[in-house]
C-alpha cells in the first residue's frame, strides 16, 4: 500500500530542502535551548511519538536510515499499534462510538512537498494512515470522510473488516449499561452473566509520529479511534491539519494528543510549528500551544477547582535540525523519541503543576 513518493515530489523536495537549509540556519539563531531535549544538527533521523510509540519511533527511525521516504516510515511505524488489538485507543481493538461501532481519524503530512492525506469516521479499515497516505499520495484532495473514506480504501484493496475486539465490545456493553439505571439494560453488576468486571475504560490515546531524516525531510502523522463512546459522525483533531498534525517541511513537524476539542480550537499543530518558526524550540512550542489552550478554556465543566483545564492535551513537536520536545498539562507523561542514541521514552514537560 506504501508506493514512494513520486519524481515530482523528489524534485520538489530537492528545492525545498535548499530553502530550508536557509530557514536552518536562521532558527540556528534562536533563543538558547532551555529543553534537555534540544541537540545539535542531525546526526541522522529523529522520531518522536507519543508515549505508546516506542516501537514505531524504533521502526520509523530503521526505515528512515534504509532510505525509506519520512511519510512512509511513520506511516509504517504507526501501523504496528493501528493493529496491536491491546492499544484501545487507535485502530483495531480501539473502542468504538456510542453506536458501538469503531471510526477511526488519521492525517499525514510530508514536508518537502507540502501535501497532506486525511481520512475522518472511516469504518472497518485497520490502518486508517495508510489510507491517509494514499489520499495525498492518489488524489488531489486532502480528506475524505465517513462513507466516502471507507470506499475509497475499499477501492484501492485495504481489506474491510470488523476492527471491534471482543474486549472493546464488552467495554462498549458495560458503558451503554451504566449509561441509565431506569432503562432496561442492567447494569453490568445485576446481569446474571456478568463477568464481574466492572471497569468502563475511556481511552486518552492516539497515536501521533513525526520526523526528520538525516536530510532534514519531515513528516507527521497521527491516528487514532478518537474518544471513547463519541457520538457517531464526532472527528476529532487527528485527522485535521493543522491541529493534530501539522508539518512545514522548512520548520518542522508537530501533533497532539488529548482532548482534540481543546487541540482543534487553538490549531494546536499549526501553532506548535508557528511557535518553532518564530525561535522557539520544540519543548517551548508544545508549552505555548498548551498554555493557549489553558487560557482559553472557560467552560466551568473543563476546569478543576483551581481554574484549570481538568483534562490533558500532550503536544509534541521536531525541529527540522532534529531539536524535539513535548510537553503536556501536568508534566511527566512519557513521549517516545528514536534519534542516534536508540529509541526510549523521555518524560514531557508540564505546563502546570499538579
Ligand atoms: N485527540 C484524540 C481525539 O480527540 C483523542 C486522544 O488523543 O485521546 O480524537
């Protein structure tokens, strides 16, 4: 399903890498790092992923050091949790909407040409970013949606599937059972056949990768089965450009994860990106987006009792001379980074305290 970037493509990546070598250059001048994360000019390719993508920063960085286009490399990266059934949060095993059904949202942006592939509420395919990628790759549209995206992957062979595991639709149950003690689904401990779990998972999850290769060639892309129990039709901020994902392939590439409504509302990637371009490094950027989010937030039921935001928003950010960072509400989430010293997870910033 990964054909390369075509021949345009390169030619066109070939001059906008010159331009970027002189935009490099420039945002060398930029205020002193204050992030741990910060490093010098590439000394080979960089990914970074939220904290569920080890193994796709590992995978992504591999790709990218055989050759492979960015664009593809994370979109193959992203793959292997789009299929793990355990991540509830991203393609197969995702938990579904509240009809019980699996919609998934993805995006993918490649920097030396600038295009960008989406797909939102597509149904029964289990690697939504590849479908993503076809569109920027096969059409001269950025996103398709709902029926028309499912269609269209059927088109080009992505096989059309099932993707609720039995795990997900038992949570699915539980959720719609508790949703009203007077209808007449009873509530999962007075169900004779209960299984005695009780638990009703909601995943913050998502998984978002961005890159640059040794020749400073970026990428991002994320994907994701959104929130759990949406209302059908809901798309979230990982299929949108700009705010889940967003990469310029001059300044560099930045995603979110979290509540996309927040992300949505700020341009939460396009900002992050904007931040980097105006000198910020990436961990400053991913906090100017988070406290953007946190000073715009009024609604009495998104705030705790100190007047901020009570959910999380995780921004991460690469810089196209492989500077990375992220940064989250509360700090101290994990965020997963491959670069030359081999793939871990690193801890976020936190724009707050708890
Ligand atoms: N950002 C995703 C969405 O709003 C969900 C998440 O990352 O938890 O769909």
């Amino acid at each position: 399903m990964t054909t390369p970037i075509d021949r345009r493509s390169v030619l066109a990546a070939g001059l906008a890498a010159s331009a970027a070598a002189a935009l490099g250059r420039r945002s060398d001048a930029a205020p002193a790092a204050t992030s741990a994360s910060t490093r010098p000019p590439l000394d080979g390719p960089v990914a970074i992923a939220s904290g569920n993508g080890l193994k796709t920063v590992e995978l992504a960085v591999e790709r990218m050091r055989a050759g492979t286009d960015p664009a593809d490399a994370i979109v193959e990266g992203v793959g292997l949790v789009e299929a793990d059934p355990n991540d509830m949060s991203v393609g197969y095993g995702g938990l579904p909407n509240a009809d019980g059904v699996v919609q998934l949202d993805s995006s993918v942006m490649h920097g030396p040409t600038h295009r960008a592939g989406a797909v939102a509420c597509i149904e029964g395919i289990m690697h939504p970013a590849q479908v993503a990628l076809a569109v920027l790759k096969q059409t001269d549209h950025v996103m398709l949606v709902g029926e028309g995206a499912t269609r269209f992957a059927r088109e080009l062979g992505f096989p059309v599937q099932d993707l609720l595991t039995d795990r997900a639709r038992q949570a699915w149950l539980r959720w719609r059972a508790s949703l009203n003690p007077n209808d007449d689904y009873l509530d999962p401990d007075q169900q004779i056949h209960s299984d005695g779990e009780k638990e009703i998972p909601y995943t913050t999850g998502t998984i978002h990768c961005s890159a640059v290769d040794a020749s400073g060639r970026l990428a991002g892309c994320t994907t994701t089965s959104g929130l759990s129990y949406k209302i059908p039709g809901r798309v979230g901020d990982s299929p949108i450009v700009g705010a889940g994902m967003y990469t310029d392939g001059q300044i560099g590439s930045a995603g979110a994860t979290g509540r996309g409504e927040a992300v949505i509302q700020v341009c939460g990637a396009f900002s992050a990106v904007r931040e980097m371009e105006n000198g910020a490094t990436p961990t400053e950027a991913c906090l100017s987006v988070l406290k953007r989010i946190a000073d715009r937030t009024t609604r009495p039921h998104l705030l705790d009792e100190n007047g901020r935001p009570n959910f999380d928003v995780v921004m991460y950010a690469v810089r196209k001379d492989g500077a990375y960072g992220s940064a989250s509400m509360f700090g101290n989430r994990e965020f997963a980074v491959c670069d030359a010293r081999g793939a871990r997870l690193e801890r976020t910033a936190g724009l707050f305290e708890r």
